[in-house]
C-alpha cells in the first residue's frame, strides 16, 4: 500500500493535537519505553484497528530518535509505567525525541486504519510519503531550531511497526519536505478560512458576535487586514504574537512561561494530598479537570483556583506589555489554547476590560475550537499555496 498524507501536527506540552488527512487526532503527548508487548492472550488483530489510537503501541526504528518499543498518548499514561513528557519550561522540542516519536506513531496508525478501511483486511506494509507543517513556541523559534526540527523529520526513512496484539504492520513514513512555523501563526489561517478553503463561518465567532451586537453577514473575511494581538496559552508557555493580516510581525516576537501547566504544577501536590496519592502526573491532574464527571473534579477545580489567578496576572501583564510596544495599535486580541478554557472566568472579564479601555475587539474563542486552532491552521497551511511555493523553492537545484 502507497499513501501521500498532508499532516498539520500541533506538538503541545499536554496534548499532541494532528489533523492527518483531515482527520483531527487528540492525545495526551506523553510515550514510555517499554521491553515487551502488553499482551499475551491471543485478540484479534481487527480489535485493535477501531481505537488504535487508544491502545497506540509501536516500535521505531528512525534516524531521529532512539529505537525501541514504545506506549504511545493515552495507553502510556494509563500503563502505570513511567511516562516520558516535555518538561514545562526546560525542554527544548526541537531537541527531544518526544515529538518525533509520538507524530511517526500517530501517522503510522492513521495508514494502518485507512488502509483496513480500504482493503478490509490487516496489510504486512504501507509506504507514506508525507507533506507536514508543525510549530515551535515562539520563544523557541529560530532559523536554527525550525531547521534542525525539520531536519528531525526529513532526514532517512521512519521505520515504525504498529502493533495489532500479536500481529505486525510495518509502515515507512518519508517526509521530503516539512516546514516549523512560529506557534500562533497558524491561527490567522483558521480564522479566515475553513478545511475546503471558504470563508469561515458558524458558532467559533458566536460569542464575538454578540459581544459586539454585529448582526449583519459575517465570515472569515473581516480578518483578512487585521492587526491581531494572539494570546495562545499552553501548558507550559503563553505566545503572544502580532500579526497583520496574513503577515506575522518579527518585531513583537514575545512568549512567557506562564500557562495552564505551572498552575496544575503548583496545584499538584494539594491534589495528591486530597485524594490520597502520593504523586500523580500532571497529564492525570489535566484529564481530570477536563472531566466533569470524575469522582476528583471538584476536588482538582478547588486546588487549582488560586494558582491560576497567579499565572492569569502574568498573562495580563505580559498582554499589556505587547501593547505598549505595539503603541495600542491592534485591532483585535485573540485568545485560545487549552489554558485559555481552564482560565477563562478568570481570564474574560480583564481582557474585555482591557478592550474597552484601549479600543480594539476581544475574540475569546470557545472551548470546543480553543485547543485545536493551532492543529486547524497547521493543516490549512500545509495544503496552501504558501507551503507549494516553499517546497518548489527547497526543491530547485542551486
């Protein structure tokens, strides 16, 4: 089996957000390293095919990244082993094999299901070339790092078997060409236009709408000149990048580390207390925050109030400090990232304030586009005129 894949692939401190061949895949951007298969009753390698991306197990063999056997997102953080994730403030991710490891993982088991879905039965071995956009934190963003993170990808064959219970597909992935934006960026990309490339419409701009009482047609379009004021916050960094129309603007480049992780980090230890552990990862503290249901919910929510209102006071004052350089010239502030759903009736009221007080519009974007805007524009951005034209250009003998 032979398969071009365009992957737009989000590499976040929490969660690794892909949308590979417009299919969206959220996991929890861990992986262990482990010496054996977790199986050993004999199940039906057609069992796994369904949610493989849940019982995600691999072994690579890449130019880029230690070989071995790995759990990989959900099924290493529910293993019990011990997990391997991208330390908040410390990790470079261009120098990590994390994100190889996990985005080679996460393509071989979309080929691996496509592939059954095609041909109804297990394939031995698919062969993926891919076209790839992915994002380092502004703050870690250099022409240096962006090409040897590209590198990381482009450089040999990824060789990675995907383990159905007992049985093995091998997948080779080739990526001939993959381009490392500045994270944020991607955003004006999905605020203009939508996956078939129409101006955006629908309930992402709800809340704006009536914020502002605009009633008459209103698309994607109203972006397109805009000088936008981006307030991305993770897990670990909060970027903060300007840009104008479809341009982003080096001068303000700035990014704190400040984000949803420091305060579940800080908030860690109560929580454990609470509920009787003596440690939890914070991928654990993150699932259950995000789970209204869990037994733990409100006992997470409560630990985790007071820490927030800390990190949000950074954030404000980091916001106010690309408005003075940029001498309030902005149009508009955009808020999104998985820290800006957990910050948000903290967060709200001081931007909009904020707004109004320096004359420009707020779009806080709702929870169910927040953490995925990044993964939405990286993907609009590998199919796009700009990503061919970067690619021709690599391609041109010297």
């Amino acid at each position: 089996m032979n398969y071009h894949f365009y992957v737009g692939n989000d590499n976040g401190n929490s969660e690794h957000d892909l949308i590979i061949e417009g299919r969206l895949i959220q996991q929890p951007n861990v992986n262990c390293s482990v010496d054996e298969l977790p199986w050993s009753e004999e199940q039906t390698p057609e069992s796994f095919i369904k949610n493989l991306q849940d019982q995600l197990v691999v072994t690579i063999d890449s130019p880029s990244a230690k070989p071995g056997m790995y759990y990989v997102g959900k099924f290493a953080l529910e293993s019990g082993e011990i997990i391997d994730n991208l330390q908040i403030g410390i990790d470079l991710k261009s120098d990590m094999d994390l994100p190889v490891i996990n985005t080679l993982a996460q393509i071989a088991a979309v080929a691996v299901q496509k592939s059954y879905e095609e041909e109804k039965q297990i394939p031995t071995q698919i062969d993926i070339e891919v076209d790839m956009a992915t994002a380092l934190p502004v703050t870690q963003h250099t022409d240096e790092t962006s090409a040897k993170f590209e590198r990381r990808f482009t450089s040999g064959t990824h060789h990675v078997t995907v383990h159905l219970g007992m049985q093995r597909v091998v997948v080779k992935i080739s990526i001939p060409f993959a381009k490392v934006v500045p994270e944020a960026t991607p955003v004006i990309f999905t605020l203009q236009k939508d996956a078939e490339g129409n101006w955006r419409e629908g309930d992402i701009f709800e809340d704006f709408l009536s914020e502002y009482g605009i009633e008459k047609k209103f698309n994607g379009s109203f972006f397109k000149d805009k000088r936008i004021l981006h307030v991305d916050i993770g897990d670990g960094s909060t970027e903060y990048p300007i840009t104008e129309g479809n341009k982003f603007l080096r001068q303000f480049v700035h990014g704190s580390h400040h984000g949803a992780g420091y305060a579940i980090e800080e908030a860690l230890d109560e929580f454990n207390r609470l509920i009787h552990l003596p440690n939890s990862p914070r991928q654990f503290f993150s699932d259950v925050i995000k789970n209204p249901k869990h037994k733990y919910h409100a006992r997470a929510i409560k630990t985790l109030r007071r820490p927030l209102e800390s990190q949000v006071k950074q954030i404000t004052q980091n916001i106010k400090r690309q408005l003075t350089k940029a001498r309030n010239e902005i149009d508009l502030i955009c808020v999104y990232g998985g820290g800006s759903i957990l910050m948000r009736s903290i967060l709200y009221p001081q931007i909009k304030e904020l707004c109004a007080e320096r004359e420009m519009q707020m779009l806080y974007i709702p929870s169910a586009y927040a953490v995925q805007l990044n993964a939405m524009g990286l993907d609009a951005f590998v199919r796009g005129k700009i990503y061919e034209a970067l690619k021709n250009k690599a391609f041109q003998p010297a």
